[in-house]
C-alpha cells in the first residue's frame, strides 16, 4: 500500500482539502493534560494520506485547523477522542464538533472483547500487524521516518474501522446508544478539563 504522509508546520495549508469525513488524532509529550502539551495533529481523508501538522508550541496559531475542528458539517473520527479532544480544547481553545470514535464504537458492539487499542482494531478488521514502538516517543522535538509512519498509521484506518463497527452496532441494535454516548462525549471532556476523572455514576 502506498502511504502519501505529508509534514505541515503550525497550520493545516490552505489548499488542503480533505472531503466531509475525516480522521484525527493527537500526540502529546505525555497523558497528563495541563502537563503535557499537543505536538502533533494527524488528518486523513481515508485514502491512504496523512496530513501530519506540527504545531507551533508557543502560540498554537492555526486558523484553518481550528476551523476545520470547529466545522459542524465535517465529521471527524477519533480513537479514544476523549483524550485529544481535551488536549485540542485546551492548547487550540476550541471546540471538536460532529465526533465519531472508533474506541466507543467497538466497546459497545465488540462486547466479545475486551481488548479495544487501536491495534486490535486494525488487526481485526484490516488483518494489518501494526508496530506500536513509537507510542512512547518523543513527539516534541524534529521527528524521524519511523514517528510519521506511527502518526500516519494512527488515522488511516479510522474511516474502515467505523465502518466495520457501524455494521455490528447496526446488526445488534446498540447504534441509538452509540449515538447517544457520543452525545455525551463533550460533557466528559469537560469533567476531565474540570479535574472530574473519576465515573461520576459510581456509587
Ligand atoms: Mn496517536
């Protein structure tokens, strides 16, 4: 398979078009939010491209991507959105609207499972071994081959994914309650901005 990856610095270019469906994800220096800033924003439009931007740490100025997270009729698909949609919010202050995310998709129809990385996901419904070396790399400095290749094996197969988890969630009646805790996905971005990290249903 041939993979298109292409590097942009500080902003999504303005000749860029990516169609109405689009794959996202993040990297940052680590899992703690306020600790930890965004580096990277990956996009795909799900033919076999990467469009990786490096963001400039000390003003996070990126008017076409903010417009593009912001963009109502653009949906994007995350894996495990939780956690990039917060770090967007707080390093881009803005707003990700018309989410899917692939992990809450396959927690609710892969209920014959119990492992949901992305990883499995790819294995499962591609048959594609993907290596995770580079997880726990460092993403903040000039990056090698092999971190693009990472970054891009993060969004190019989110588009197939959800349409695969679609299916099953379609086929045994959980796509309402997908929807619904997709609905929801905000509000527990914004427990997690507002320091609530625990399940604020638990007894
Ligand atoms: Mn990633």
């Amino acid at each position: 398979m041939n993979l298109d990856i292409k590097l942009h610095k500080n902003d999504l270019p303005d000749d860029v078009k990516l169609g109405n469906v689009i794959a996202v994800d993040g990297e940052f220096m680590g899992l703690d939010l306020r600790r930890d800033p965004l580096c990277l924003i990956q996009l795909s439009s799900g033919n076999n491209d990467a469009h990786i931007i490096q963001l400039d740490r000390t003003n996070y100025k990126a008017p076409n991507l903010i417009k593009l997270m912001k963009n109502e009729s653009i949906t994007k698909i995350f894996h495990y959105g939780r956690a990039d949609i917060a770090h967007i919010k707080y390093y881009l202050k803005t707003d990700t609207n018309n989410i899917l995310d692939t992990k809450i998709a396959s927690k609710l129809a892969r209920s014959y499972s119990d492992n949901h990385s992305l990883k499995n996901l790819i294995k499962e419904f591609l048959n594609v071994d993907i290596s995770k070396q580079f997880q726990n790399s460092d993403f903040g400095g000039n990056l090698t081959p092999a971190q693009l290749k990472y970054c891009a094996n993060d969004v190019i197969y989110l588009h197939k994914i959800h349409e695969e988890l679609k299916k099953i969630l379609v086929r045994e009646n959980r796509i309402e309650l997908y929807e619904k805790c997709l609905k929801f996905l905000k509000t527990r971005v914004e427990l997690d901005l507002a320091l609530f990290k625990d399940d604020i249903w638990s007894h």
